[in-house]
C-alpha cells in the first residue's frame, strides 16, 4: 500500500523548480506518493523545530535546532556562490568604493529588518556585524519597510536579491560575496531535511527522489521554468531564469566537499561567536 510522505517547501521560483518533477509525476517513487505543501521558509523553520514535517526545506541556520531529528539531504541545497542576501538601504552606501570595514561600521546600531531569526540571512548577518536592532518583518515586505522608513536597512532574500533596484534602493553589501571574501567557500543559505523516525529504507528512497526530482528539473528546464514561473512573485521570464540559475544547479544536486565543508563552517563559526549555543554535528544522508 502506497505511503504518503509529505513534502514542505516555500513558494519560491527556485523551490518549484526544484520539486516540479515530484509534483508534476514526472518520475517513478515506487510505493511512496508525496504531498506538498507551501509556506514561507521562516515558519517551516519553526515547525521542524516540532518535528512536525516528514520532509521539509528548511534554512541551514535553523538545522543547528533540528540536528537530533533530522537529516540533511545530500540534495536540494540553495548556496549563494559569492552571492546571498543583500543589505539595502534609502541612501547610497557610506563609502566609495564601499569597503566591508565600512559597512560593518555603517550597520552598527541600525534598525535592520530581517526575515526570521533562524534564516541562514540572519546568522550571516550577525556574523558580519553582531550589533544591531533586529526587526523581524515578513521576507516579502521588508522593501516596503525600507521605503517608509519603518526601519534604517533591510537584508532581502529570495526574489528580493533582484528587485531592490526597481524601487530606487540602494546595496550595500552582498553578505554571500562577504562570506567568500572571508572563507573561500559558497553560503549555505538553505537545504532540505529529512525526519529521522521515517527509518533508513524510506529515508534512502526520499533522497534517492528528490535528487531525481533536480535532476529532471535541469534536464527539462524549459517546462520547470514554466512550473516555476506561477510562484515567481512578478519578476517576469528572464529574472525567473536568473533567480532559479541562482539557486539550483550543481551545488542542488549534491553539496559536494565544498558545500559540506561550508555548512560545517558557517555553523562552527556561529557557535564559535556566540550566536548558536551549541556545536553543531552535521549529518548527510543520500
């Protein structure tokens, strides 16, 4: 008898394309039939901090919390390769040519809105500049408070990354191209997680489908693109095609060394400054 695994993800261009081949049927699961369900990455975050999902994407950050439950998949990474989440702001930034010594400075004590607390964004910034006034404000409206003034800067993720510019905001740093800077390595922005309790066998076949799934998606990019393009949030074709590239490619398929390595770095380094109260033991399966 078929066993439903159900499948948690945000509605996000690059999520879609990741998972339409699952969704769409696109390949054999055997005796597993997957149902999906949609919302924003920061409240799939708390939810496995309950356990409540069988599989979910969730953000490196909030793995740190989640270690004793679940797994990460070998599969289905988003990592910013000298690129990630953006500090934006009303002026142009403080310095010409910017500097990150002068950014960091800038920051210090401003009201920055932030996408959630246990978003791989957040532990990037706090990392960057551990000084600041943290308001959490839903990812998508955190343009619209950087335009009213409701806060002094604001660190976008997802389709954001793009669309600042559009609404006369300025950058003033790339915290994936900061990251590089300081480590040599991608930032590990999100990753999809695997509930332990399923058991090894269903464990392996969940991996084993979900690699299928990106794999599908890249070779039939053009109707992956078309699937995607209904969570797009209005960023049109072309910005769908650049944001999906973005955030699903080789690094998608499997983290490889490098990406292992940066995952195990980012999250040594925040407990190193303070920001996760533990050490973290990161677990790969797939």
């Amino acid at each position: 008898m078929p066993r439903t695994i159900h499948v948690a993800h945000s509605p996000d261009s690059d999520d879609a394309f990741m998972f339409y081949a699952l969704s769409a049927g696109k390949i054999d699961t055997g005796d597993l039939r997957y149902e999906h369900e949609l919302s924003d990455i920061e409240s799939l975050n708390r939810r496995a901090l309950q356990g409540e999902l069988e599989v979910t994407a969730v953000s490196i950050h909030a793995y740190a919390y989640l270690a004793d439950k679940y797994a990460l998949l070998n599969s289905g990474s988003s990592m910013g390769d000298q690129y990630g989440p953006r500090l934006v702001c009303r002026t142009a930034a403080p310095a010409a040519p910017p500097s990150y010594a002068a950014i960091r400075a800038a920051c210090q004590g401003k009201k920055i809105a932030v996408p959630g607390k246990l978003t791989t964004a957040y532990l990037a910034l706090k990392l960057f500049q551990p000084d600041f006034v943290e308001v959490v404000v839903p990812f998508d409206q955190i343009e619209d408070a950087v335009e009213r003034g409701d806060v002094d800067i604001g660190l976008l993720i997802h389709e954001g990354q793009l669309t600042f510019g559009d609404r006369g905001l300025h950058l003033w740093a790339d915290l994936g191209a900061w990251w590089f800077s300081e480590t040599r390595l991608p930032l590990p922005l999100g990753g999809n997680v695997v509930r332990r309790d399923l058991g090894p066998t269903i464990v392996a076949q969940v991996a084993r489908d979900l690699k299928a799934s990106i794999v599908y998606a890249l070779e039939h990019r053009a109707p992956a693109l078309a699937h995607a393009s209904q969570f797009n949030r209005g960023i049109g074709a072309e910005r769908t095609d650049t944001f999906v590239g973005m955030y699903v490619n080789d690094w998608t398929v499997d983290y490889g060394d490098v990406g292992r390595e940066a995952v195990r770095t980012i999250l040594r380094r925040g407990h190193e400054a303070g920001i996760i109260p533990h050490p973290v033991n990161v677990e790969f399966v797939g």
